[in-house]
C-alpha cells in the first residue's frame, strides 16, 4: 500500500521557505547600509534582496519553494482525502474552494494599509491559487500528460513574449522582449488590472511582476507535483533521481539563458527562470531528504518543523504581527533597547526579537495542534 503519512522532509524544507520569508524583519540591507565595505554583511543583504532583474539570490528561491512545494504536497493530499472515501467531484470542488481561498487571501494582505481593495495577482499565495484548479486535473493523469502540460505551458507563454515588440532596457537584441516595461505581461495588465476599481489607473508595477507569471509558476508546481508522485510511490533512488531533475533543470534553464533564447528572470518568471529555480527546489528537496529519510537526522529540523507544518498561519503571521511585536518591544523595552550591541545592528537584532515571537506563536500551535489549513 502506498504511504499516505507526512513526509518530514516536505515539512522541513517548507519551514526553511517560510523562515527566509520571515527573516525580512532582520533587515539585512540596513546593517549592511550602515557598515559600507563589509563583505559579510553585504553578503548576507544580497542574499535576502530580490535580483534587480537577472539572476538569482538565495531570496529568489522563496517563491518558487512555496509553489514548487504546493506540488509536491497535492498528490499527499489527494491520497488522504481517497482513503476517507472522498469522490472526485468533492475533491475538485474542493481544490476550487482553495484556489479562490488563497486569491483572495493573496489581494487581502496586498491591500492592508491601502484606502481600498488594492486588486493585484502577483503575490505569492494568489499566483498559486490561480494554477491551483489546473494543477489539480493534472495530478490524476498519466506522468506524460503532466510533462506535455509542462513543455506547452513553457513553450506557449515563451512564444507569446518573443512576439510581442521588443523594448530597450537590461537586455539588447532578441532578449530585449524580456525587459521591464511595456512587455506582452505588463500590456496584459494594464488592460486587465484597470477593469477593477483603483485609486489611480495601473501602468507599471515597480517591481515588474505580473498576473501573468501564475502560468509559469503553475509549471513549477507541476515540477513540485512530479517530485511529490516519485516520493510517495518510494521509487528507488529516489535522492538520485530528485538530484538529477535538479542538474537539468539548472543546466536547462542556463542554456536558455547563455543562448540568447530566454533569460533567468524570476520577476517576470520566464521559462527560463521556471527550470532553473525548479532546479534548485529539486536539490533542496533531495537534501532534506538525504537528510530526514536516509540519514534519519531528524531532531535538527524541528524548529524548521513547526514552521513548515502551519504555513499558511506562518504566512499570517508575519505580515499581520510584525508592526505588532515591534511596537511591543517599543513601549516595554524602550525605543533604542536594541541598540546596545551599535547603531548598526540595531535592525538585526530586533528583527532578531521579532523572529523569535513568530516562532514561539508557531510553536504555542504545534504543540496545541492548532494547524491553519485552507
């Protein structure tokens, strides 16, 4: 019979995606900032900002973690929802229910603070809920329907930007229609995203992200799906086989990069950027599971564990209860309480102090099984 039980290695690399997420309060780029020349600290700043445009950091791995992982984890779920005697039908509707949970969870936090709904569809957990109905159907059919999906998604949404009108900016010649600005996904949005009521007309997102990149992030969810089929059917070299989709996956997507054919650009999530970061998801997870399942190391991933066995409510937390900590240690603590180790690092360490109430709210629901699931 196959296994239906939680895998830890899964629980544990979710953890680390989410604690990078939450790791933003240490504010890295401020004490890096305040000590110019400082090759760690700048070092570590790098690593928790978002390439400018091309390339990759340590950051850029968040968001193709979670998504790559909302694969990985469905056919556990479909698994367990089967054993309770569930049909098809409830389950799809139920996969709908979730895909419009997590939309609208998505527009939610994007529009705190706002004077209105702030309508966008780039945010993490709306970009997942959008591919979520899709990925879905693609989980109960054969292996090669899921691999066709996935080149005809890569191949579609890459053809669709080499023919729109290139623009001058990061990129010259034929990857000139990747860069930021009046792109065929920004083209898309202004048309689409002014449909819905705004304090002024969309023209740009800043950062260049797009509603668009929901189609390539579902081709990463598929690479997750593949990795979560493998792992529960316990095929043979298994560390092996996550190892080697992570070798091709790197190789490919920097052999469309170097060719000319289409840049690594997690903003805009290009094919390119899809294989390359789905490359880099497969060997975290083939780690934590060299880790967890073969070396059976477990007792160092339980801080990991906690995080990653209630993501959505980690996801909460650190976007509704940041100000909130913050201003705690303010009042009760003393404005520059953190500033006993230098100016400089005054961030990091509260940051620090914040991390740390993140975790023991995760830890205070671990231990009391209060797991927020949608």
């Amino acid at each position: 019979m196959e296994k239906t039980q939680r895998n830890l290695a899964i629980d544990a690399y979710r953890g680390l995606v989410m604690l990078l997420m939450m790791a933003e309060v240490l504010e890295l780029s401020r004490v890096s900032k305040a000590l110019p020349g400082n090759p760690f600290w700048s070092f570590l700043a790098f690593h928790q900002t978002h390439s400018a445009w091309v390339g990759c950091s340590l950051h850029d791995t968040i968001q193709p973690g979670f998504s790559f992982l909302a694969g990985v984890a469905l056919p556990y779920s479909i698994a367990s929802r089967l054993a309770r005697g569930e049909t098809f039908r409830k389950l799809f509707v139920h996969a709908l229910w979730r895909s419009l949970l997590l939309v609208a969870l998505g527009i939610f936090l994007r529009s705190l603070n706002a004077t209105q709904t702030y309508f966008t569809f780039e945010d993490t957990l709306t970009q997942i809920g959008l591919g979520y109905p899709l990925l879905f159907l693609l989980a109960g059919r054969p292996p090669k329907w899921q691999w066709t999906a996935l080149g005809v998604i890569l191949f579609g949404y890459w053809l669709a930007w080499a023919l729109y009108p290139p623009i001058p900016g990061v990129f010259s010649g034929f990857l000139a229609h990747w860069n930021q600005g009046n792109n065929f996904g920004n083209a898309f949005d202004v048309w689409f995203l002014n449909l819905f009521p705004r304090v002024k007309p969309f023209v740009e997102n800043d950062g260049g992200y797009l509603t668009l990149s929901f189609i390539p992030t579902l081709g990463t969810m598929i690479l997750g799906l593949a990795a979560g089929q493998w792992m529960r059917t316990a095929q043979s070299a298994l560390v092996r086989r996550l190892i080697a989709a992570g070798a091709i996956g790197i190789a490919a997507g920097l052999l469309l990069h170097f060719a000319g054919i289409c840049p690594i650009v997690k903003r805009i999530w290009t094919p390119a950027w899809t294989l390359f970061s789905g490359g880099l998801c497969f060997l975290f997870l083939a780690a934590f599971y060299w880790a967890t399942e073969v070396k059976l190391w477990r007792r160092w991933a339980f801080p990991l564990v906690v995080i990653g066995t209630n993501s959505i409510a980690a996801y909460l937390i650190a976007h509704l209860t940041e100000r909130f900590l913050m201003d705690t240690f303010r009042i009760h603590l003393g404005a520059h309480f953190f500033a006993f180790a230098g100016a400089p690092y005054e961030p990091f360490l509260r940051g620090l102090a914040v991390l740390a109430g993140y975790w023991l709210l995760l830890w205070w629901m671990y231990r009391r099984k209060l797991f927020l699931k949608i």
